[in-house]
C-alpha cells in the first residue's frame, strides 16, 4: 500500500473518530433532537414528570392484560402524523406523556399531557392506531399554539 493511500486511510479514520466524538458529545448534551419528545405511560402509577407527585389514576392494560407499549410506540413511529415527533422510554426527555387504556373490544381510551401534567387533549378510538393518531394530531395543535419549550 502507498504512503499517499496510507495516509488518507489515517485521516479518514481520524475523521470519522472525531465525528462521532462531537455526536456522543451533543447527545450527551440532549442537542441530537429538536423535535418534542412523546413518552408511552406504561401504567397508573407513572407520573407524569420527574417532580411531580401526583400519579396518574388511570392504567394502560385492561383487565389485568399487560398494556400494549410496544405497539403504542410502533404506530408512533409508523403514523405519518407522528413523524414531526420523537419517541423515547425515558420519562425525563418528554415533552408529551400519552396513556392509553384498552375497553377490551369497546374500543381504547386516550389521554394526553404536556410536560407539567396538564391534560392537553383525550378522546377515544376503536384501534390503538386511531388513538395514536389522534393524540399526534393533538400535539401537532399544541405545537402550533403555544410552541414546547426545549430542555436544555
């Protein structure tokens, strides 16, 4: 091999190092996403931020079933309503907190609040998919209204 193929292997290699340092480095530092953050509350006793006390009364699962999060964050993802916003399972990074109660075939129930616990929309829907969509329509209006402030 070259000294001249050497070399450019060796800063190459040199870049992409130092890329991925300044990448970590702004995801350490929350910098990585701009867009608002929805958290999938898992059940009743998840509150809704990290310094509030006061839980929320309802539960994601019906009759004892487990809640159905993981399909709850593959519509997140799926929907196109949804693609201006983040998931993510830390509740500390959220801007939104999304519940979603099951009827057990009497369709689900939904809730949304912002980042201080206040229910900014709820409503009910005969798919999980119905009621994702409608709470990401709901985000997008409080988006467009009163804006999320970011965390720093």
């Amino acid at each position: 091999m070259s000294r001249s193929a050497v070399r450019t292997l060796l800063f190459l290699s040199l870049f992409a190092l130092l890329f991925n340092l300044s990448l970590a480095h702004a995801q350490s530092r929350g910098e990585h996403n701009s867009r608002p953050i929805i958290y999938v509350m898992p059940n009743a006793v998840t509150p809704p931020g990290a310094g509030d006390n006061s839980p929320v009364v309802v539960d994601s699962s019906h009759n004892g079933k487990e809640p159905q999060v993981a399909k709850i964050y593959q519509e997140l993802q799926r929907r196109q309503e949804c693609q201006p916003f983040a998931e993510n399972m830390i509740r500390e990074k959220a801007d939104y907190f999304l519940l979603l109660q099951h009827g057990g075939g009497k369709g689900n129930r939904w809730a949304l609040s912002d980042r201080t616990g206040n229910v900014i929309a709820s409503g009910d829907s005969l798919t999980v998919g119905g009621s994702v969509k409608a709470a990401c329509l709901a985000i997008g209006k409080d988006v467009e209204q009163r804006g999320v402030a970011k965390k720093n």
